[in-house]
C-alpha cells in the first residue's frame, strides 16, 4: 500500500537526524491517511532533529 511506503520514507529521513523513539515510529507505520504522510513527509525533510518533528505531530 502506497501509505505504508511513504511512512517508510518518512523514517528513512527521521533516522538520518537521530533516534526515533519507539512509540514514534508506531504512530508513523499506523497512520493511514496519505495526505498526513505527505505532511509528515514535508515536515521531516524541513525539522533539524527528531524531537522537532515529534512536538509537531505527538
């Protein structure tokens, strides 16, 4: 499924910035909502570290 791989991608990014907690990559690999993905998406390429990322979405 095209949400799956884009979560991936997601991951890929936030692991190239750090350690993605546990129960962050939970709720990335979950989410189903394509259009949440691609802001996610967005948002990981932008944030300098992975806890930006996670004040965004947590």
């Amino acid at each position: 499924m095209r949400h799956e791989g884009k979560a991936e991608d997601i991951l890929i990014l936030l692991d190239m910035k750090g350690n993605v907690p546990e129960k962050l990559r939970g709720r990335i690999q979950e989410e189903t909502d394509i259009s949440q993905l691609d802001e996610w998406f967005v948002l990981a390429a932008k944030c300098e570290t992975v806890e930006e990322f996670q004040d965004y979405v947590c």
